[in-house]
C-alpha cells in the first residue's frame, strides 16, 4: 500500500480496503487453528494441547503464565496437560493467541513497548473481572480487550510521517477515541475489528471490537462491547476508589447492571492484571 492514506477515512468499506491493503502480520498456522476453535462450542482437550506443544516458546511462555502469583497456587505447575486442567481450555487458549499476537505485532520506537502492552493487560485483566460479574465469557473478554489498542498501532502505520501519528498513546482513551475519529475518521476499535475480520475472529468478538468506543449508540446492543468500554477506561485511572469510579459512563454501567458502590466495595487495583 501506499505510504500515505488519504485521511480522514470517508465509510467503513473505505476502511476495510486500507486496513486489507496494509502489511499486516499474518497469523502463523498455530494461531490461526486457535482462532478457529473460538467459534467452536467444544475443543477436543487433546488436539489443543498438541497444538501448543508445536511451539516450545509458546509452551514455556504459557507455563510461566500459568505459574504466576495471580493465580494463587501453591505447586508448580510443570506441564502443559497440568496448566489445562487447572486454569482451563478458554484462559489457556486466550493465552496462546495473544502470545503470537503480541509477539507478531510492532510496537514503533515512539511508543513504550512495555507500558503498551502493561496497559492493554491492565484493560484486559478488567474486562475479564467484569465480565465474570455480569455473566459473559471472561477468556473471550479477557482477549477482546487485549485486541483493542491494536487498532491504535495500525492507525500509526496509515500516516506514519505525520509528526503526531503516534502522539495519542499517553492520552486518556476518551480524548485518544475522539483524536483518532477527527484524524481518521474512526477510532482504534473500529479499526482492529477490520484486522479481526482478516484474521477469522468470531462475529461477536469482530462486533464488540467495532462498537467498543461508542457502545450505546447502536441498536443491536453488545454487552461484550460495554465491558471492554468501561474496562479501557478502568486501565487508565492511576488508582480504582469511589471517587474515579464515579467518572465511569452512567450509562453504561446501567446498561450492564452495575452499580458503582459494588464496584467500589469489590473492584481490584488493575496492578494485579500487569503483574
């Protein structure tokens, strides 16, 4: 593609070509077979696991994760049959792929690799909590989220010799939403959920990536896109009290039936998601 795109974007099939026409990593075989099982009501526990075990960073990565202090347990876990069964097939899964992911995608030397990506764990680890409190999938959310910033990355690449192409990271994520739909006519989510259809990620998570920013303004309502809305925001706030909870949309909260006083009383600071 060109080096230059032609800004803002007018429609979303405008968006779709550019996005298509980019030099995006492509998904290696491991993770497009991951991806694949996501729409899958059942994964046979076995083809899963061989599947890992294809790739020894993955595997030692997974059980690093699977060993971490946030998951509170007392004996190490040795193999990944142990890591299976005791954080399950979803958490597992949802590991693996954003591993590649992670790896596969280039953060440019204007952003901190690592606090872009401690953040994107941060948004993720609360999208998980939520969605564990209002009933949808936690690994599904948790990916999701991982998923979104993404799309801030990519819209770095579509004019990467404008002097602010990457200026909006250190925004707060409502001021880099509204920056980037003024710059480019759409914000990150609807832009990673164009990378999401290239790579085959289920319809539901394609859709909550689109809607996430702007989760009310839409007639068919996706909770799952309400959830990671109100967890990117939860990622930026230096400490979670009552007092910065309060900032978080009424709306949205409403919509999803929380209350600000449980979250209050129950909510975990976002360190334990980074660690």
């Amino acid at each position: 593609m060109p080096n230059t795109v032609s800004l803002p974007i007018q429609t979303t099939e405008m968006l779709a070509k550019v996005v298509h026409d980019m030099d995006l990593p492509a998904m290696s075989d491991i993770a497009a077979q991951l991806v694949s099982t996501l729409s899958k009501e059942e994964v046979d526990l076995t083809y899963l696991r061989d599947l890992i075990a294809r790739d020894p960073s993955l595997t030692a990565s997974l059980l690093r994760w699977a060993n971490s202090p946030i998951h509170g347990y007392a004996r190490k876990i040795n193999t990944l049959d142990g890591a299976i069964t005791v954080l399950g097939i979803s958490k597992i899964r949802a590991c693996a792929i954003a591993f590649f992911i992670t790896n596969s995608i280039q953060t440019p030397s204007s952003i901190d690799r690592d606090a872009f990506w401690k953040s994107c764990m941060q948004s993720a680890g609360y999208a998980m909590w939520i969605a564990l409190a209002v009933g949808l999938n936690e690994s599904e959310a948790w990916l999701t989220a991982m998923l979104v910033r993404l799309g801030e990355l990519v819209i770095g690449q579509m004019d990467p010799d404008a002097p602010d192409a990457q200026a909006l990271s250190p925004l707060p994520v409502r001021e880099r939403w509204t920056q980037q739909r003024q710059k480019v006519g759409f914000d990150e989510g609807d832009v990673v959920s164009e990378v999401a259809k290239l790579w085959f990620f289920p319809d539901a998570m394609v859709e909550a990536l689109h809607k996430c920013a702007k989760p009310l303004e839409f007639m068919a309502f996706s909770p799952l896109a309400a959830v990671l809305h109100l967890a990117l925001i939860l990622g930026d706030f230096e400490s979670v009290n009552e007092e910065t909870l309060q900032t978080l949309p009424a709306d949205v909260t409403s919509k999803l039936g929380i209350q600000v006083e449980w979250l209050a009383q129950h909510i975990p600071e976002h360190v334990i998601f980074a660690a």
